[in-house]
C-alpha cells in the first residue's frame, strides 16, 4: 500500500483512488470481494459492490488529521485500515 501506484487523487494532505476509476481493473480488488461475500454471505449476499475508496496518507506528518468524522451511506460499510507493522 505504501508504494501503490493506484493513489493519485490528492486532498488535502492524503491521496485517493476510487473504484470506478481503476480500482476496479486490479485483480486483488475482485479477490477481495469474492472473498468477504464467502466470509459473510449473510451480511453481504448478492448485493453487488456499488462503490469503494482509498485512501493513503502518513499520520505522523499529516497536519490535516485525514479523513475526517463522517457516515458513509449503505447497506453494508466495510473500513480497512492498513498500518506498518510496528503500528
């Protein structure tokens, strides 16, 4: 993720990528998908993924705090955060 190519819309102080704009052509994206819908079939189902977004950015030198406190509109929200490993 550090070094993802996908990440190309800056905000602020934090990138973002978004399905719909390339996301959706990774093959890992679909492997993930397939696979919380085998996890959780009963949460998730058929419904398709609708939208999904990225984003990157260092908590230690960001000024601007990330993203910050909202709700997301859905039927199922879904939130991975990714940290180094010493996080």
């Amino acid at each position: 993720a550090q070094e993802g190519t996908l990440f190309y819309d800056f905000k602020r102080s934090y990138f973002g990528a978004y399905l719909d704009e390339g996301v959706r052509e990774f093959d890992w994206i679909n492997i993930l998908i397939d696979e919380f819908r085998e996890r959780f079939p009963r949460v998730i189902g058929s419904m398709p993924l609708s939208t999904a977004w990225f984003y990157k950015y260092d908590s230690l030198e960001s000024h601007a705090g990330g993203i910050g406190i909202h709700a997301d509109q859905a039927a199922v929200n879904i939130n991975i955060w990714l940290t180094e490993d010493d996080a």
